[in-house]
C-alpha cells in the first residue's frame, strides 16, 4: 500500500476512534465559555437509561438555561488586556447580566442553578417525585451511594426553595421522596457509601504530609453550616517544618501568631449529611468533594503572579461525579480520589453565594473570599478558618461530623414545619 494510503487509513481509523468517545460534557479551554456545559450533552447521573425518573429530576434542577444576575470581569471574553486586568480588587468586578449572556449552566458538579420552577416545570417534578416509589425505590436502595446522593439533591432543592420563597407547593413532597430514599443508619455507616478518604486524599497532594496535619475546629460561616449545605465539612492543616505540637501552638497563640509560614497547605473535605429511615440526621463518608489552598508566595498582586488568586494563594479543588457513583458497584469499598474530576480554577460556573446569580471563573470566586492581599489581617493570607474571630483550635475526632448532624436536624425541623 503506497504510503500516502496507510497514512489516510491510519487517520481514519483514529477519526473513528475518537467520535466513539462519548463526547466531552463541558466546553473545552479553547472556548470562551470554558467548563460550561455542552448543550447538546447528555446527563445521566442516576441510571444509564436517559428516561430514568432520577435522571428526569437531576436534569430538572441542575441544568438550567438562565441570564445570570451578574457577569464578572474576570470572565477572558469581558477584559482585554489582562496585564493591566490583574490589580487591586479584579475579583470584584462585575456588570449586570443582559440578554446576550444567556446560557445554559449547571450539570454534575455542585453548582445548583436552579432557583425555583415555573408552573408546568412544577407539576411536572412533583409527578416525577411520586414516581419514585415501589420499584424504582428498591433499585436505588440496592446502590446506596446514589440513593444518598440522590436524597442531597432533593434536600437541597428543597434548602434553596425555603431560600428563594418559591414553590412551597413542592417543599413537603420533596421532603416526603427523601424520606422514602433513606436507609438504615447501619447501612449509612457502612463502607458501602464510603468514596474517598483523608488519608486517601492526602496521599496525593504534594507536600501535605498526613502525620504532621492537625484537623481544625472553627466557627463556621454560614457556608459550611448544614442547616444551609446539607454537608459535614472538615480542614486539615499543615505548615511546612513544624510537628503537630508546634502548629497547635501557633494555632492557638492569638494575637501572638507569627504570619503563615510559606508553603502552608489546607485541605477542605466535604461529605453528604444524609437523613436515615427513622427520620435522623446521618454524616456519612460519602465525601464529593475536596479543596486545597497553599501558601505559593508574598509578592504583590500582578499579572505575572504565577497564582489562582494573582497575590500569592494556589488553590485545587476535585469533585466527584454521580455518574462515577453510578457506574461504582456497592460492594466496592471506597470510590477513590483519582476517580474524582479535578477542577480546572480558570474553568467557568455559575456561583450563587450571596443570593443571587454569577457567571465568573472559580479563580475568582475563590480570590473573592480568600485573596492574601487588601484584608485587614494579611498574617493569615487568605486562610479563613485561621481568623481569629472563627477561634481555630485543634479538632475532636469526629466532632464536626456531630456538629453537622445537630446543623442538620435544625434544617429539617424547619422542612417540617412548613
Ligand atoms: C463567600 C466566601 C467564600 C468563597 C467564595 C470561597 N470560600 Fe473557601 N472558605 C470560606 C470560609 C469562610 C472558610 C472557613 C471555613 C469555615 O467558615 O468553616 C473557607 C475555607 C476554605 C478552605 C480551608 C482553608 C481556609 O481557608 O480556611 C479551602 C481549601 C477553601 N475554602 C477553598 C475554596 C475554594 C477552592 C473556593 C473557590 C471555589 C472557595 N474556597 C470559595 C469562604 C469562601
């Protein structure tokens, strides 16, 4: 076969080969709207089946096609010249969102976009809910990572429902679905929910050395409190040289804190509080995401500073995808790290911290937060468990867990109430 042929043969076969890929669910880099979600993706988070009920309901409130509230600088189609984009407060700057910033947002991840349904959407979810009865109920009992993810997704809605004041119509049979997908606390407990692990987890993040990091009580904002999150969450710190002894010291010494030592690393985990068969609140080891911030550097805010927040502080965030929970067999005894998607912090999303909606980048919605530079308490470079005002101290063993457990039966005692 002449060359030339073999060559076009081999091209081919490799066209076809990529074409047999499922195609990517989110935009690539080269697109301005890097990480969004393709539109023409299909999302089956709960079942392979696309019709699935699971599926249908997932679909209904994680993807949605909105004009955000507002559209941050930070997005690379809203500034030119990125040289002199990076300064004091680029975080910060934003205009108001206007019919051509129309798209479609959310997908397997965190982000829930939606923020209550107009009317035939309504009906629809509530029939959807009731099918989630009987059959389709034991089949996703018999795979409890998703019957607890699953359950979140509903909890969740129904948190940004009594959020938003819309739908109350929808409030109790979402809370009535979640109860139905609940499972004995024994399962809860079990490793048959387990994902990842700290020690899985810390394995993989260079310089984070598991016997020297002390776990950090704190006061928590309201982000991380699960009357409002539905989540556990745990941080873990590290400083570079210095013995677990030596960081409570430090931790602990008030206004006597030397500023961070350089290359400090903090690890975020996060995990579902779910609520088990008789109605309680469960902090199981179903971890879906974890976040790291690293001390990188003290020199001044720049274009050039090689760092997410461009003043100094790294961050890395990974999360797990339903669809990987799904495709993991129960009996398996963790889903581990590797399996979870690693964020890139450029990527886009849409945020919704303070209320309302935000097309940004996630390097500045974290700058936002936790930039080292421009705050009253430089000292602690953006590290914001370290405040003093959230009085860090070392952590019980599985006290935030408990915590968590408490936060949540305030959320459904209110659920409840209504
Ligand atoms: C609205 C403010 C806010 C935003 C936005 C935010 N965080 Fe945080 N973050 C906090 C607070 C407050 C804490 C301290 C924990 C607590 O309150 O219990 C924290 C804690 C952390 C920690 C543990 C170390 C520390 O600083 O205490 C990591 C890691 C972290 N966040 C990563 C991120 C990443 C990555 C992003 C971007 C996706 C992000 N955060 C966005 C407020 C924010």
């Amino acid at each position: 076969m002449p060359a030339l042929l073999i060559h076009a043969s081999l091209l081919l076969t490799l066209a076809a080969a990529i074409c047999a890929q499922a195609p990517d669910q989110r935009l690539p880099i080269e697109h301005d709207d890097f990480g969004l979600p393709q539109r023409s993706a299909s999302w089956l988070p709960y079942a392979a089946a696309e019709g699935h009920v699971c599926n249908r309901i997932f679909r209904q409130l994680y993807l949605a096609e909105c004009i955000p509230t507002a559209v941050a600088a930070a997005l690379p189609r809203e500034h030119t010249d990125a040289k002199q984009f990076f300064a004091a407060g680029w975080y910060f700057k934003k205009r108001k969102g206007e019919e051509r910033d129309r798209r479609w947002f959310g997908g397997d991840g965190r982000q829930l976009p939606a923020e209550g349904l107009p009317q035939p959407a309504a009906t629809q979810l509530k029939n959807w809910l009731q099918q989630i009865d009987g059959d389709v109920t034991n089949e996703l009992l018999s795979r409890p990572r998703a019957a607890v993810w699953f359950q979140h997704d509903l909890l969740r809605f129904a948190r940004r429902l009594l959020d938003v004041k819309q739908n109350p119509e929808l409030v109790q049979p979402l809370l009535a679905c979640a109860h139905r997908v609940a499972l004995p606390r024994q399962v809860l407990l079990s490793s048959s929910v387990r994902t990842t692990t700290l020690e899985d987890v810390a394995t993989k993040i260079p310089g984070f050395d598991q016997r020297r990091c002390i776990e950090v009580a704190r006061n928590s904002s309201r982000l991380f409190d699960a009357e409002y999150v539905q989540l556990w969450s745990t941080i873990h710190l590290v400083i570079p040289e210095l013995q677990r002894e030596a960081v409570i010291a430090w931790l602990t010494a008030g206004d006597q804190r030397t500023p961070l030592a350089m290359h400090t690393v903090a690890l975020l985990m996060q995990g579902i509080v779910a609520i088990d068969d008789q109605g309680k609140p469960c902090a199981t080891d179903l971890v879906i995401e974890a976040r790291t911030q690293r001390l990188s550097n003290r020199d001044p805010l720049a274009f050039d500073n090689p760092t997410t927040t461009r003043d100094g502080v790294d961050f890395a965030m990974w999360s797990l995808a339903r669809e990987t929970v799904r495709d993991t067999d129960s009996s398996v005894h963790n889903v581990p790290f590797t399996s979870f998607r690693s964020i890139d912090m450029e990527s886009q999303a849409l945020f919704r911290d303070y209320g309302s909606r935000k097309h940004t980048t996630y390097a500045a919605q974290c700058a936002l937060c936790h930039r080292r530079s421009n705050t009253p308490d430089e000292a602690i470079a953006g590290f914001s468990a370290l405040r003093t005002s959230s009085q860090p101290a070392p952590a019980k063993p599985g006290a935030r867990r408990r915590l968590a457990e408490r936060e949540m039966l305030r959320f459904l005692d209110k659920l409840r109430a209504k």
